[in-house]
C-alpha cells in the first residue's frame, strides 16, 4: 500500500486534541507501543529511510494487545514522505522476530511511545508522545492515501504545508532542530 505521510512537530497536544474534536474526527486508537526496529548489520534498510518493525501494542481502548509485522520503504520524500508499507498481524512477537533473524535482520533499536488515533474521513492523525530519551517533543503524524485530503486536514488543525515535514523522525532527531509549531495558527 502507498501512503502520504506528514509530521508536525513540537505540538501542544491538548490544542490538537481541541482541533480534532471541532472538526468531529474520531478516536480510532489509544495504545502504548514497541516498536522494534530491525536491520541489516550495514543498516542498508535505514540508510534508504526503510526499516522492518515489530510493533507490540497495548490497545488501551479495548483492553487487549496485538502484535505487528512491518516493512517500510521509502518511495519518495519531496512535498510529502511516501511509503510503501506491507504490515500484516501476527500471533506473537518472538514469531516475528525468529523470521527478521532467520532472514539476516537484527534488533537495531527498540522505541517506546504512547500513541493516541483520530480518524477523519479517510485520513489519519496521530499524536505521538515517545519516550524522552528518544524523542523529547510530542508530534502528530498524518496518514492518509489522498493529498488533497491531506493538505485539509493540516488546514483544519490551523497549520499551513510550510508547517510540516516529509523528514523521518530519525532525520529530525539528527538535526536538533526542534522548532516549535506549537502556536502556530492555533
């Protein structure tokens, strides 16, 4: 599947959760996750912006946990970052570790988060908290297969394209340029 994904970092939760409830976006998920992010040990998966991720979620709206198998590579990243992403459930974790193994793959980095979903139409925002040691700013990821939805949804939040950014986390971590939007058009 191909998705256009955005950021907007170094937001105020709060006012984004405001947001999303004025424009009746619906919560789809309340999680805390892993994420277990597996390469090769000359990393050409992340030197490419792809990775392969186990994600072990807490689904705290259902009081249940999943487990995830994931695959992601980067197609492009001008206006927008897009993906190719093949992620389908799996029973358990160690399941999928054993194949990332058994193919070559190791654990690079395990990434703690909490992780609340909204939904508006066929797009979807996430606001992510990671731990602090990883990533010390909140963000919201949006995801959707429709730019021109996408490039709404940032205007329904009050933020401008100029606001976002197609980087990985990874990219803007590495920079320390951590801007804040946090009153922008809000």
């Amino acid at each position: 599947m191909k998705e256009f994904e955005t950021r907007i970092i170094n937001i105020d939760e709060n006012k984004i959760k405001t947001k999303l409830m004025q424009i009746n976006a619906v919560k789809v998920k309340q999680e805390n996750q892993i994420n277990n992010i597996y390469d090769f040990d000359d990393r050409r998966l992340l030197n490419k912006k792809g990775y392969a991720r186990i994600r072990i979620v807490e689904d705290l709206l259902n009081n249940n946990n999943h487990y995830y198998m994931t695959t992601k590579k980067l197609l492009s990243q001008d206006k927008y970052k897009v993906m190719e992403e093949n992620e389908t459930e799996i029973l358990d974790s160690k399941a999928g570790e054993s194949i990332f193994k058994s193919l070559g793959l190791n654990l690079i980095q395990s990434i703690k988060k909490y992780r609340e979903s909204y939904k508006y139409k066929n797009t979807l925002i996430e606001i992510d908290i990671n731990e602090k040691s990883f990533c010390p700013f909140p963000y919201i990821e949006i995801e959707t297969n429709d730019d021109t939805e996408l490039k709404e949804v940032v205007e329904l939040l009050g933020y401008k394209l100029e606001d976002t950014t197609s980087k990985t986390i990874f990219e803007i971590l590495k920079e320390g340029n951590y801007t804040s939007n946090c009153d922008a058009g809000l």
